[in-house]
C-alpha cells in the first residue's frame, strides 16, 4: 500500500500523457545521477578510487564468508556486504592508495562519472544481493534490466574500471 502511494505521488509530478514507467525511469534516473555526484563530490576523486577497490574486496569477502560463516549469523550477504564496505571505506586512507592524477580543469568532470559509475556499481551489487521482495518494496522502482541481470552487474562491476584506465591515459 505504502508503495502505492509513494508511486501516485510520483506520478502526479508528471504530466498524464507519460507512462508509469517512464516516469518511474525518469525519477529513479535523476535520484540515481544525483546520489552519484553527491558521492562524486563528498568522497572526492581519491576515494572514489578507493570505494571501487572496496566494492572488489566486500564482494569477495561477503561471497567467501557465506560458505564459513553459521546459518545463525544475524547478517545475510547483502548486509554483510555493506558492513564490509562501509568498513574498508572508514579505514582505507592507505589501505588501496591509489592516486589519479588530473589536470585541475578536468577535476569536475572525474568527481562527477566516476561518482554516477561507483553509484551503478553499488547499486547493481545489492541488487543481486538483497532478496527480490526487498528490491521490490523500494518506493521508486528500480529499472532491474539496467542493473540486476548478470550482464548489467559484470558491465557495472567493469566500468569503474574502464573508466579509471581512460582517466589514466588521458592524463599523462
């Protein structure tokens, strides 16, 4: 019902001629953009780098530890996953210290594609993790081809990356 209701709400922002679906795309689509340079700009370009090599491990780790760890353990992969990354973000300044050196004109630009990118890859990671009734109880629903299907999580889990051998090529 809760959904409901969010969604209506949603929708009266929007004129009657365009779809649900378009209008739950365009929303989750600015949320999503937004949330990636909100990151982008509070961890800047540094720790971007390093939030990308946390994803890496806490996948690792959450996965590794399903096969260890007691049915009894009160959390599931998905949270254990955010745990971890959480974790490794707070006390990596030298865990993963990598530099991406930029040009200052080209900073804007690194914070913010590399903030969308580390936002997708997030996003894809606990979809695949989170049970699919929890994803659907999300208020805004999440374009699950765009980030749930195996194709999507390996072109999320390989953009950042891509994106960072560019960003290193171009800046030498």
């Amino acid at each position: 019902m809760r959904n409901e209701t969010s969604m209506n709400a949603i929708l009266s922002l929007f004129p009657t001629t365009v779809t649900p679906e378009t209008a739950s795309l365009t929303v989750f689509l600015v949320l999503f953009v937004g949330v990636g340079i909100g990151i982008g700009f509070l961890l800047g370009r540094n720790r971007l780098v390093n939030v990308v090599m946390n994803v890496y491990v806490a996948m690792a780790f959450s996965a590794a530890a399903q096969g260890v760890v007691p049915k009894s353990f009160p959390l599931d992969e998905a949270a254990l996953f955010l745990v971890l990354l959480v974790l490794l973000t707070l006390i990596d300044r030298s865990l993963f210290e990598i530099h991406v050196p930029s040009v200052p004109q080209d900073v804007l630009w690194r914070v913010v594609v590399t903030g969308v990118v580390v936002a997708g890859m997030v996003t894809s990671v606990l979809i695949r993790l989170l049970p699919g009734k929890t994803v659907a109880l999300s208020p805004i629903p999440i374009p699950i081809r765009y980030f749930g299907t195996p194709l999507a999580e390996l072109l999320w889990l390989a953009a950042p990356l891509l994106i960072l051998l560019l960003m290193n090529r171009r800046s030498k």
